[in-house]
C-alpha cells in the first residue's frame, strides 16, 4: 500500500533529508502501526538524526513487527550494540545469522556483528573465527578486514594486522581509521617512511572527516619525531588536543597561548599535561626560562608560574626557583576548566601555554638538548634520612627498581616486568636492591614471592611512592643506579641525575627523538625493549651483566688506592696512546670525578674511557658511558660510530647498524661509519 503521506516520507529518506523522514515516518507509524517496514524506516532516520534512544525503540518495534525480514534483524542488532546492550545484541545477529536464504552480505554483516560482540566481551579468538567467515562469505567487506586488523594491532600481532588493514584500505580507500591503523602497524614494524607516507596520504584524500585528520596529524607528529624533532614535527604535535581518547584535557584560560616571543614585563602560566612521567619530562625545559628571571627582570613585571600535579608541587618549587609553582586540582584537570578551585595565582597571568609545548621553543632541534641537565632537587633532610636508612643494609652498590607501571597500555606491554623477572639479580654480588614499586597492591604479592625464591630487596612501606613524591625522591636520591620499566620513577632518577637504566623501544618511543638515548635525561641509559627475535628475559639478562660488571668496577674502584695521575685530559689520553690501560683509566676516571671545565670536556672525557673499556675487551661497562655521552650531546658522531663498536662487539648488530646510521645522519661524509656499516653486509 502506497498513500501520498507514505510516499513523501520515502521521498524524503531517499534524498537524505533525514528530519523531514523522520517527522513524516512518525506520522506513518501513527496511522499504521504494525507497518513493520515503515518503523524500520524511522529507525534509520532517528539514528542519521543522533537520537539513539528513538533509533533503537522503532528497531526493536521493526524487529518483532518482520521476524523474518534480515534488513529488520540487521537494524536491530547493530541498534543494541550501538546502545552497549551487548548481549542483546549478540542474540539479534545470531537470529539474523539463522534465518534461512539469507544473502551473502547479510550474513557477512551478521557475522561481523558477532565478531565485535565477542570482542567486547574478551573472545578475541571467537571474534576472529567471526571475521574470517564474514570474510569468506564476502571477500569484498573492507569493514571486516578493518576491524580484524584493529584487534590483531591490539594484540601485537603486528604482521597479521597490517595485512588485514592493508586489505582493507585497498577494498576501500576511503577508509581512514583503517589508514590511520595501517600507519600505525608500519610504525610497529619499524617501517617509519611508510607510515609516513599512508598518514600523508590521508591528509590530502578528499572526504577525509575532520577527526581523521587530526588524529593523522597527531600521529604523523609522533613519527616525525622518531627521525628527530623539527618545526614540522613539533607544530603538528599541537593537534594533540583535539585526537580520539587525549588523556588530558585542553584547559580554558582567558589569556592568548604563548607564541616564543619576549616574556619582558609578562606574566607566562606553564600548565602541566598528561600522565605524571609527562609533566616530569616537559618539565625539563623549565630550568632555560627560570634561567633568565632575574631580579631586574623580575622587577620590570615578568614572572612565570608552572601548575602540576599537586604531589609535585614542592619538588617544582625546591628545583625551578624562582619560578612560582601552584597545584592544579584533580577536578579541574579532569574537566579542563579554569574554575573557582584552581589556584587563583592562575588568574593573574597574561600568557599561557601547557608544557608539552614548550620543546617548540625549547627544545627545536637535538643540538639545543646540549642545554639538558639534572634538573631536579631533591629535599635534603629527607635525602639526608633516607641516606642513612639506605646505608644500614651494608657496603655495595644500592640499585632500586620499579618494574611495572600503574597504566598499562597494550604498546607499552612490551616494556612491563613482574617482580620474578628480575630474579637473575639474586646471582649478583654486591649490590642491594630498594624497591621503588609505587603500586603497593603489586608490590605487597610480589616482593614476598620473589623474596621466597632468593631475591633480596628492600621494600619500605611506611613511604607512599604514590603520592608522596618528595619522600619518594628522597630515597632514589641516595641510590647508585635505579631499573625501570617506562615509569615516572625512572622519570624523577633521571631527573635528579641518578644514573637511570629504562626499558624500552627505541623505534615506538617518540621521546627519543630519532636517537638510541632520551636526550631530555643526560643520565638515563636505555636497554631496547626485546624485539621479534628475543625476549624480554635476553634484555633483563643484558642488564644484569652490565650491573655485574659496574658492581665489579666499583669494588675494584674502592679497594685500589689513587695513583699519582695527570692532571689534563692530554696527559690521559697520553697513557691511552702508550698502551697503559690501568693507569689510562684511573687517570680518566679522577678527572670525571674532579669535574672537567666544561660539558664537552665531561664528554670528550667520557668518550674516551668508553673507548679504552671497548678496547679492554669491558664492552659491556662501555656502553652505559657512551650512551651517557649521547645522552648530553646527540649530535656526538664520533661516539655514536663508537656505540656502534661496541654494541656490534656485545652481538647487537641491529643496534650497532642503527647507531652508525645514526652516525652519518649527522655527517653524512663520516667514512669510519660508512665502512663500519658495510662491513655489516646484509645484517645492516
């Protein structure tokens, strides 16, 4: 039956004016309410229209009205998915997967249903097997390679994933999210130039919705940044705010956002931003403005104030003086508002600017991270208390470790430890472990565990690492080394200028900036995070050896008395030249501890014990001094050939390749790397 009432509102959903429909489809319902197809109709117009509860009423309706018309059931279940009613929905696409002559792509659709159902409620094999026949069944559907190749991403099965997303984006170029998740597969693979290229792609396709481009954007930023920071790196990292899932919030101030300009005679707000360990790092910077506050500066009205985290707040103050620092409230980060809780200092700045954009003018190229240094202070009589506490469990060398996070993300995963990883420390003699295990939950299961297996480690809890954080600097203060997975405590070492030790992926990691080291820390020595062919036992195994051979150092260091030693870099480099490799070292090592004039006299310094320890056959105690070279000055192309030596001389030949690339990146006429390099034959 076909009336003129009928006809407008078919009219109407055909042309797409989705209100018209709707408004039309009501008054179709109205007069004939068991018309089944007419509330399928209205249901399609109030979900194009965002009214999802009207939507999933007329579907429900629809459903019972046709129970054996597909399109209905179809409707139907992606309504209840739609409106997280899972296992309603599960049971729609089962029916519509059941009903008899149903078409192939129906039944895809059907199948894809399930697939996502089984993925909400953690089947990943089910939803897999659900993907496959939807597949089968239409080998065309781009949507179930899509959203396949979502779920392998997420589960690091990076190979399949990107053949899945590339199918995808190959049946439907338009695709983006698809797009967007085959870069980032690249990226997993370390194939950087080609997830470049898809992110690019992306940005010039026509059709392209706005929060693609920025969520393009944003990850193109983080590419970018793996080859190096650059103004086109830095300025795409702006689009940040507006990505899917950001963890913080933009806050709303009403005073313009800081362009580099001069600060003479203004008020600059620096408002911190994501996760803790985040805050810590941009914070870094801090010190080149407070640098410059002096007091006529200060006098002609210039001043700057930094919010962070409320449990930061007197380690900031201590540290960056005399830069005003103020705590933000949980709630106003939350919400993004500059509201009546939040400190009312806030109020009287003319400028401001969140600290994840400070590199754009801090921090605008790896020659200007020669500025990094310690940057943080710890509280001394708390450091003096904690020193004598640390000192009372005996001689040797006192390592803390932190070895999981309390945010777990599925590409963090690859970094992330359990207490019972570490045992192989137990067979090191020498050293005490402190635990810097802020998650008093994992570590009240785990430390009895590992301690009942022959790993001995100190564990305080009468500290919250958590949330007492001056506590919790003042106790890593007084330590020789800390290991750490991705944490704010390796954040905070690294800052107070412990020698830090960090997991994690080099090729994954945009802080490092292109680098094999996190310029922002001078004092932090990363160990890659396993790659295909090894575990995360092999990296933990190599930290233990260069910890064995640093706790043999230090022995042999304070057993030995002081020789009679030159007083000049020449005059060790002297020794060096002559073959006298003990006295050579002890002469290199008294002008470290002396304190050279000057930072590249530090690292010309550094370089050249790390070069002797090589030579010595002691790669393994080489390396951390090299990569603390590199850490300080990244544009060092000599120590990076030198890392290249002795990781190649550790069986790191992929690491060694990289750290001579590295090498000629920055002199692309250094011949030492270049033939280093082809050496490496197929292996580089």
């Amino acid at each position: 039956m076909t009336t003129p009432l009928l006809g407008r509102a078919q009219a109407a959903l055909a042309a797409g004016r989705m209100a018209d429909a709707a408004t039309l489809y009501q008054d179709v319902v109205a007069r004939w309410p068991h018309d089944g197809t007419a509330w399928l109709a209205l249901s399609v117009a109030a979900a194009a229209l965002g009214q999802p509860d009207d939507a999933l009423a007329a579907a429900e309706r629809a459903a019972s009205l046709l129970p054996a018309y597909a399109p209905a059931w179809a409707n139907v279940a992606e309504q209840r998915r739609q409106a997280g009613r899972m296992e309603e929905a599960g049971a729609a696409y089962a029916y519509l997967a059941a009903l008899p002559g149903l078409p192939a792509d129906l039944a895809a659709d059907a199948e894809n249903g399930l697939a996502l159902v089984a993925r909400h409620n953690g089947q990943p094999l089910v939803a897999e097997a659900h993907w496959r026949r939807a597949i089968a069944l239409d080998p065309t559907f781009a949507g179930a390679y899509a959203n396949l190749g979502k779920m392998l991403f997420d589960q690091q099965a990076m190979h399949a994933a990107r053949a899945a997303l590339r199918q995808a984006v190959t049946l439907d170029p338009a695709n983006g999210g698809a797009r967007v998740n085959l870069a980032l597969a690249h990226k997993a693979l370390e194939q950087q130039a080609v997830a470049v290229d898809e992110l690019r792609r992306l940005l010039t396709q026509p059709g392209t919705s706005e929060q693609l481009a920025h969520d393009a954007r944003y990850n193109l930023a983080r590419l970018l940044l793996l080859r190096g920071p650059g103004a086109e790196a830095w300025t795409l990292h702006e689009s940040r705010w507006k990505v899917s899932h950001f963890p913080s919030v933009r806050r709303s101030f009403p005073v313009p956002v800081w362009q580099g300009d001069s600060l003479l005679g203004r008020r600059l707000l620096l408002w911190g931003e994501q996760g803790l360990g985040d805050e810590i790092l941009f914070a870094s910077q801090v010190p080149d403005l407070a640098a410059g506050l002096s007091d006529a500066v200060r006098a002609a009205g210039t001043d700057i104030l930094l919010e962070c985290d409320e449990r930061l707040v007197s380690l900031f103050a201590r540290s960056f003086a005399p830069i005003t620092v103020v705590g933000r409230p949980a709630a106003v980060a939350r919400s993004g508002s500059r509201d009546t809780s939040a400190d009312p200092r806030t109020a009287t700045a003319t400028t401001q600017l969140p600290t994840g954009s400070l590199a754009r003018y801090c921090r605008p190229t790896l020659a200007s991270f020669q500025a990094a240094r310690p940057f943080l202070k710890p509280n001394p009589e708390r450091s003096a208390l904690w020193a004598r506490r640390v000192a009372a469990l005996g001689p040797g060398l006192k390592v803390g470790l932190c070895w999981t996070s309390g945010l777990l993300t599925a590409e963090r995963a690859i970094s992330y430890t359990t207490l019972a990883d570490w045992l192989p420390l137990a067979q090191v003699p020498g050293i005490h472990l402190v635990s810097l295990q802020y998650n008093r939950d994992i570590a009240a299961v785990e430390i009895p565990q590992a301690r009942a297996r022959g790993l001995d480690i100190a564990d305080w809890p009468d500290l919250d690492q958590r949330d007492d954080l001056e506590g919790a600097a003042a106790l890593i203060s007084t330590l020789d080394l800390v290991l750490t997975a991705p944490t704010s405590v390796g954040e905070i070492a690294a800052g107070l200028g412990v020698p830090t030790w960090r997991i994690s992926t080099p090729s994954q990691d945009w802080s490092g900036l292109g680098t094999m080291v996190r310029p922002w820390y001078p004092a932090m020595r990363i160990f890659p995070a396993p790659r295909e062919e090894e575990t995360l036992a092999d990296v933990i195994q190599r930290m233990v050896h260069a910890l064995a051979a640093m706790a043999v150092g230090a022995a042999a260091a304070a057993a030995t008395p002081p020789p009679t030693l030159p007083t000049t870099l020449n005059g060790a480099l002297a020794l060096h030249q002559a073959g006298r490799m003990d006295e050579a070292e002890a002469a290199y090592r008294r002008l470290l501890a002396d304190g050279p004039a000057d930072a590249q006299a530090r690292g010309d310094t550094l370089h050249l014990l790390g070069l002797l320890l090589h030579q010595a056959g002691r790669s393994e105690e080489a390396e951390p001094l090299l990569r603390q070279v590199l850490a300080a000055e990244p544009g060092f192309f000599e120590a990076w050939n030198s890392l290249g030596a002795v990781l190649l001389a550790l069986g790191r030949r992929a690491e060694a390749a990289d750290a001579w690339r590295t090498a000629l990146r920055l002199n692309p006429g250094y011949d030492k790397a270049a033939a280093n390099l082809g050496r490496l034959g197929p292996y580089a």
